[in-house]
C-alpha cells in the first residue's frame, strides 16, 4: 500500500467513533454456527468491532490491519492482539494459526484467499463478507458472482449469499478423517 493511502485511512479512522463490539455481518442469525471458543484472526479490523465481540466471547484474537489510528483502539482490549500489518504483502508470519475462525469483512484481497484456509485449524469457521457486483456496479474493490463460492469450495460452506451489492460465505474447514488416518501404515 502507498503511504498516501495509508494516511488516508487512518484519516478515515480518526474521524469516526470506534463502534462495536459487533458481530460479524455474515453471521448474523446464526451465531450458532460459532465455536464456542479459542484462536480468532480479525483480518483488517478497522476499529476493531469484530474483534472486540469476539474477545467478549472468550477468543483471543489476532486483529491485523494496516492504520496505527485504528489500531490503537483494538489494542487496549483484553484478549486481542493488535498486529500492523500490510496485507498487500500477505498476512504476517506472527499469524500463524492455527485459528479456529478467520473473520474477513469489508475489505477484498483474492489473493490472501488461499492463506485464509491454509491458517484455519481443522473444524476452524471462515467468515468473510465483500462488497459484491451482485445488485451494484462492476468496481475493482467488488467480488464478480460467485468469487467467494469458487475460493472456498475445498470448505464445507454452511452459508453463502449474494445480493444487494454483498456477499457472503461462513464456511468451514474439513477435519481430518479419524479413519482414512487409523488406515495409514
Ligand atoms: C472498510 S474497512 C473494514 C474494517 C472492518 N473489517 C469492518 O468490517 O468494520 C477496511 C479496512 O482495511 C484496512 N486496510 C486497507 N488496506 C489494507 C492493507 N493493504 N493492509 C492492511 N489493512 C488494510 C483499512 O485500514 C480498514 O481498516
């Protein structure tokens, strides 16, 4: 990212209210699909609201974004660990995982979408919402139909949907299969 868009953002953040905690919009209604517990990555947490509901819920959680400003806000909760990153770059090695889920909202990297599964413990939940061409505009910051579905399809996707300019999937990694590996010399 360029230093000019980076103080632009952080422009942005100071400019707002840290808001939250809130919980991830592709779970909405059905926070039953959420583990009870553990690792969680935030992957460009803004002002942390994701983060923040999560750490609520008992995980300790990794927020990982690119402006200071915003950071510093997430910092100061317990449980998450505010990482400055630029995830043009990829996500840091200090994110190793394995996370039990990985939260993606609002901002669109196809190329972090393989790093996203590689990060996810087995039975870990992704949940990543996008802004979508569905119902808007064709725009480089929006997924074309179908993006999301197509990356995850090696996860058990429990949820997807595309419309009014958005899209999201809640999907999760498949577990290992106690048989196949009682099977293995
Ligand atoms: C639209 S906000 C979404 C924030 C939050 N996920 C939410 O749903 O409220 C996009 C976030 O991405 C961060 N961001 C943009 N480009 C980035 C980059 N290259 N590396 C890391 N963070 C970036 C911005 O600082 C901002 O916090």
């Amino acid at each position: 990212m360029s230093d000019e868009d980076a103080r632009r953002w952080d422009a942005r953040h100071g400019a707002v209210d840290a808001v939250g905690p809130l919980p991830p919009d592709a779970l909405r209604g059905r926070l039953d699909l959420l583990p009870s517990g553990g690792l969680a990555l935030d992957v460009a947490c803004g002002r942390g609201a994701v983060s923040r509901w999560l750490a609520e819920r008992g995980f300790v959680v990794d927020a990982v974004d690119v402006s200071p400003v915003a950071l510093a806000t997430v910092a100061e909760v317990e449980g998450v660990r505010a990482v400055r990153a630029d995830l043009d770059l990829g996500l840091p090695p200090v994110c190793a995982g394995p996370y039990d889920v990985v939260v993606c909202q609002r901002f669109r990297d196809p190329a972090l979408y393989p790093t996203f599964v590689e990060r996810l413990a087995p039975g870990g939940l992704l949940v990543v919402t996008v802004l979508s061409e569905v119902d808007d505009e064709p725009g480089p910051f929006r997924a074309p139909a179908g993006e999301l579905e197509g990356a995850f399809a090696g996860l058990d996707v429990l949820l997807q949907r595309e419309v009014d300019g958005e899209a999201h999937i809640v999907a999760r990694a498949v577990r290992a299969d106690p048989a196949s590996s009682a099977r293995a010399p």
